[in-house]
C-alpha cells in the first residue's frame, strides 16, 4: 500500500512533466501556421489586384528563382550584406566604446553629450547627398552612411545602460579595493550589457534603412539599386524580391544578436528556460 502510495505521487501531473519538449514543438507549430496562413491570404488577396500595384508569392517566387539564376540578385545580396555587415560592426565597436567613456566619466560626458544628442536628432538621411559629395557614389559613401545612422542607438543605450548602474555596486568595488578596469569589467559592463544589446538590435534597423538609403542615391549595385531598377521598370514581383530579401537580413542579424546576448550573459535567460 506504501509504495503504491509513493509511486502515484511521483506520476508527472502534466505532459510538460513527461515530454518536455512539447511546449517548444507547440510554439513553432504556432509560428509555422502563422506563417502559413499569412502566405495564404497573401496568395488569394494578391491575385485579386492589379498585378502592377501588387504581387502575390508564387510570382514572387518565379521573379526570385529568375533573378537568382541569371545571377543578378546573388551579386546584389552580397554588395549589401559586404556593405551593411562591416558598417555595422564598425558601429557597434565605436558605439559601445563612446557609450562607455561618455556613461562613465562625468567630463567626457559634458562634453560630447550635447553632440550627441543634435546629431541623432538629425535626420542624417538628408546629408546623403552631401556624404556622396564627400566620397562619390562607391563603397566608402555607403559605408558611411550606414555607419552614421547604426552607431547612435548603440551609443545613447550603451551610456543609459552606464548611468542605470547601481552606485552602490560601484560603492562595494571600490570599497574592495578593486581598480578602474576591474570596475568596468566586473561590475559596469554585465549591468549595462541588456541596455547594449538593445541598442545593437536597434541599431540593425537603422543600419539596414541607411544602406537602402545609399544605394537608392547611388543606384549602382546592391539590392537597393534592384529596387530602383524594377521599379521603374513597373516589374512589382521583381520589386519585391530585393524587399523581401532586406527584410531576411533584418531577421538574420536579429537572431545573430540574440544568440550572442544569450552566449555573452546567459544569466539572463535561466529563468525563461
């Protein structure tokens, strides 16, 4: 009677206790339904309108498949991903270095901040065409651009995540004889590291607006310069290639961030898990 007793008690009261897994297979059914489903409606509505204001999938999927072979749209993928990766790495490095200085040190702060603060309140977008008179229509022009409007969001969560750190944390490791990098390192950088990884996921937005910005100046290759060309050409499924494929870089470098937020402070996450 005992052990039938003990055995009851330790029977899994759910199917989570007994398959694990099973909320995580529940979630991409979900995700992948959704997807579906949007598709679908997509495919339907599409066919309805005039092809010249929309596309539908399957033609969208012809266009690529065309584009793809002829090799054009392979080409244009890796101008930009070359453009757009090395930017924003540059941004990233720069952003959270500044954001580091000017959180930190009261001096550099007074400084800098007020700069910082006009130029991002300044739509950067309009001194395109004076970028391009600095450095012509090639890869340093985009380079730059793109650079210029991924680095502020890093930058200003970088310094907020410096200012939110606890005084008192700062207090205890100054207290424990700890030195400047040893404050940085221990201390300063895990507690600011959630508002920098914010501003690098923000930063892959702006990145990616930068770089269709300069090649829409530019028009000379990449998948900005497919957008132009098709849509002047009135070849809307052709159009949405390129578009789709941003949006596909969007969403890369977006889980490419997450997963390096989730290696850098896994602590972060033990409770979701």
């Amino acid at each position: 009677m005992v052990s039938t007793t003990f055995s009851a008690a330790n029977e899994p009261d759910t199917i989570e206790e007994l398959e694990p897994t099973a909320p995580v297979r529940r979630y991409w059914l979900v995700r992948l339904a959704s997807i579906v489903i949007v598709l679908a409606i997509w495919e339907v509505a599409g066919r309805q309108v005039n092809p010249l204001f929309m596309a539908y999938p399957s033609d969208i999927v012809q266009a690529a498949w065309r584009m793809s072979v002829s090799g054009e749209l392979l080409s244009a993928f890796l101008e930009s991903m070359k453009t757009l990766t090395l930017a924003f790495v540059i941004a990233c490095v720069v952003g959270v270095v500044l954001g580091l200085l000017i959180g930190r040190y009261r001096y550099v702060d007074a400084a800098s901040d007020w700069l910082v603060n006009a130029l991002y309140a300044t739509p950067l977008v309009a001194i395109t065409p004076l970028v391009i008179l600095w450095f012509g229509l090639g890869f340093a022009a985009k380079l730059f651009i793109v650079f210029i409007l991924a680095v502020f969001p890093v930058l200003i969560n970088t310094a907020s995540g410096v200012r939110n750190v606890a005084s008192q944390l700062v207090d205890v490791g100054t207290a424990f004889a700890a030195n400047e990098r040893q404050i940085f390192t221990k201390i300063i950088l895990p507690a600011a590291l959630p508002f920098m990884m914010t501003g690098i996921r923000l930063g892959i937005g702006r990145a990616i607006i930068g770089m269709v910005v300069a090649e829409f100046f530019t028009a000379i290759n990449g998948l900005g310069a497919l957008i132009i060309k098709y849509g002047n050409q009135f070849e809307t499924a052709a159009m949405f290639v390129p578009i789709l494929c941003l949006m596909l870089m969007g969403v890369v470098y977006t889980t490419i961030a997450l997963r390096f937020e989730h290696w850098v402070a896994p602590w972060r996450f033990t409770d979701d898990e």
